[in-house]
C-alpha cells in the first residue's frame, strides 16, 4: 500500500542510558574532559540504536577516535587567530580593542560553519536498512547565510526568527539525501510564526516592561511609586507583572520548542516519504521543569556533601595545630577543594541535562511521529560518501553541534 503509515519507536531504556551518561561524567573528571568525544559517540549509539523506524532501529557508525582528531585540526586553525589577537594586545590596547570586532565575529562565522560540517558528519555516520544519509554543500556558504539571518533577527527583536528557522532549514534539506532519495523541507516562516507568535510576545513581556521602567526613570528621575501619582504606581505595579512573568519563561521556552519540532518533522521529505508528528504544545513543560528540580537539588546536594567534607577537615585540624603551621597549605588546599567542588557540580548538572533535555526529549518526540508513505523508501539504492569529522569535532568540542 502506497501511503503506509509506519510507527516510529524509541526502545531504550532510562536506566541503561542514566548509567552511561554517568559513567561518562566520571570519567570526563579523571580525563580532564578529554573522554567527551567518546561519550559523546557512546550516547549518538545508543539513542540510534533505540530508535526504530517501521521497526528497524538506526545505526551510528561514527567513532570518538575521529571527533579528537577533528577537534585537533580545529584547534590548530583557532589557536593561530587567537595568537594574533593576543600579539594585537600586547602592541597597543586600542589595537586590542579594535580587533575584538573581526575576532568574534570569525568565531561565530567557524561556529556556523563547524554546526554544517557537524550535521554533513553525523548524516554520513547514520544508517537505516543499510543506506546511508549523506549531505552535500558548503560550510561557509552556511555561515554567511547563518550570520545575515541572525543579524535581521537581532535587528526585528526576533521577530523574523520564523523566516530564519524556516530558510536555513530548506537550505540544509535541499542538500541532504537518503541514499538515492533527494530531501526537501516544505516548512515555511508564517507557518511557523503563526504558532509561536504568542509565545514569543508573552516571552518579551518582562524584559519589554523592566525596560519601559528604565527608560521612565531616566527620563523624569523618579525611582519608586508615588501614591498621588497614578502613572509612576502603574509603573510599579507593572514591575510585580514583569518578574511574574519571567517566572513563566521556562514554559514558554518547553512550549516553543515543542511546536518547533512539531513543524520541522511535519515538513520533512525523503523522496515521496514524509513524518508526521502530533507531538502536543504542552508535552515537553514536564520534562523541562523536571530537569530544572533535578539540577536545583543536585546543585544542593553537591554543595552540601562539600561542606561536610570541607567541615570534618576543618574540625580535624584544629587539635592538630594544622591552622597555624600551615595556613599556605591549608588555602592550596581550599582552593583545591572549590575546584573540585566546581567540576562536580558543572558534570552533574551536565548528566541531569544529558538525561531530561536530550533522551527524554528524543523519547517524547519519537512517540509522537510516523513516517507517511514509507513504502517510498523501500528499493532506495545507497550513495553519497563518508564526510570528514574537521568540523564535526570543533562543533563537539565547544558544545555547538548538539545531537
């Protein structure tokens, strides 16, 4: 039958991937975070393996080995430019301040084009019934296209985000291919700015109502209400509003990003097969607030472990003596201790990411899609060629390339 309907599944299970990202997390402290290629490689495994379309589960072919070295040769283009702006310091400090401008401005350029070559890596690393995903096109073809846009949407307030989303999407789907079968992206910018307008208005609410007070107190000097004045204690009462509703920002945040995977699936193309997804508004709200509970006490958790530790040792110097015969050793020793204290907070708040924001999130997606028509991939032949991991690995290396 032509128009098919298959079941797109995710199979894993939440205690095999909370042991890996925690396992993980361990060993990224003894490796000084040299071990998140690999893991990084470990987690792209497991959430392909898992994730079965019309019953046959993806494939991840990419090796950590490969992330290194592609973040080794990023390095050894970065760490030049870096070199010369810091030489620029040392000449003259308006030098220094002058070159700032092209210096961030090309991170952000390599950004975008390392977030391509990402994309083009993991594409050519994915395998579904023994056909590989590949892509084609230029990185920095990606990057102007990518800094323009973002500039227009810096410009509009994010108003033109939509139209942002919806150009760069089309620009990578015309370029990526299922073996044989050409994708496309039919996604449009007033589709997706129909959806979230509302969000996006009640998202700039508070910032616009704190800056609206700024600019009336610099305007007529007055700092607080006034009981005889009516407009300074609207003003007021509007502040209580804006920090109710910055409370509200992580539900909008959960809201948006639901609808805009719900409109990117909806208008993916493989040939004649497309994804359909139901994925509700409100269906990541839970997720997202369950890793923000999650951090708050994990944070705590750490905190308060490293002030027993940090008491116990203070305790057992004083019959010692240790604090007055050795305050240098004992401030190394702090230092030390905050350092430790520092890393194990920032690796646990990273696993409760790892697991809530991305396999629970991936979770909820799957169970909400189909693939239409999937009969249309049945006699796709393979093609395309394996890309290079350059990009792949500045893009993981610096936490641009997500998943």
């Amino acid at each position: 039958m032509l128009d098919r309907e298959a079941a797109l599944a995710f199979t894993g299970a939440n205690s095999v991937f909370r042991r890996l990202v925690t396992r993980g997390a361990v060993l990224e402290l003894v490796t000084f975070g040299f071990y998140r290629f690999w893991l990084t490689t470990d987690i792209r495994r497991y959430l392909w393996s898992n994730t079965e379309i019309d019953g046959d589960g993806l494939e991840y072919t990419g090796r950590g080995m490969e992330l290194f070295l592609g973040f080794l040769i990023a390095l050894a283009i970065l760490v030049p430019v870096f070199f010369v702006y810091f030489l620029t310091g040392l000449a003259a400090e308006r030098e220094q301040a002058f070159a700032s401008v092209p210096l961030y401005a090309f991170i952000y350029l390599f950004g975008q084009f390392a977030i391509y070559r990402a994309r083009r890596y993991r594409l050519t690393r994915t395998v579904w019934r023994g056909v590989r995903f590949w892509m084609t096109g230029s990185g920095w073809s990606y990057a102007w296209r990518a800094a323009l846009w973002t500039a227009l949407v810096f410009v509009t307030l994010g108003f033109s985000y939509p139209w942002q989303m919806a150009a760069l999407e089309r620009y990578k789907f015309a370029r990526t291919h299922y073996g044989t079968a050409p994708g496309r992206f039919d996604g449009t910018g007033g589709q997706l700015f129909k959806q979230v307008w509302w969000i996006w208005l009640l998202g700039l609410m508070p910032f616009g109502t704190i800056f609206g007070r700024m600019l009336f107190i610099g305007i007529t000097g007055r700092t607080g209400p006034i009981t005889d004045d009516p407009w300074t204690g609207l003003l007021g009462g509007t502040m209580v509003l804006a920090y109710a509703l910055s409370l509200a920002l992580p539900f909008l945040h959960a809201a948006r990003k639901a609808v805009e995977w719900r409109w990117w699936a909806n208008n993916i193309r493989f040939g004649d097969a497309s994804v359909r997804c139901s994925l509700k508004t409100d269906a990541l709200i839970g997720i997202y607030w369950s890793a923000i509970g999650m951090g708050i006490v994990a944070a705590l958790g750490v905190s308060a472990v490293a002030g027993i530790v940090a008491g116990l040792l203070y305790l057992a110097s004083i019959p010692m003596g240790l604090l007055d015969i050795a305050s240098e050793v004992s401030t190394i020793l702090a230092s030390a201790g905050i350092g430790i204290w520092y890393i194990a907070t920032i690796l646990t708040l990273g696993v409760i990411a790892r697991i809530y924001l991305l396999q629970r999130i991936w979770k909820r997606i799957c169970s909400a899609c189909t693939l239409h028509n999937a009969d249309a991939l049945t006699d796709i032949a393979t093609a395309g060629e394996a890309a290079s991991a350059i990009g792949e690995g500045l893009a993981d290396g610096l936490d641009f390339a997500g998943f």
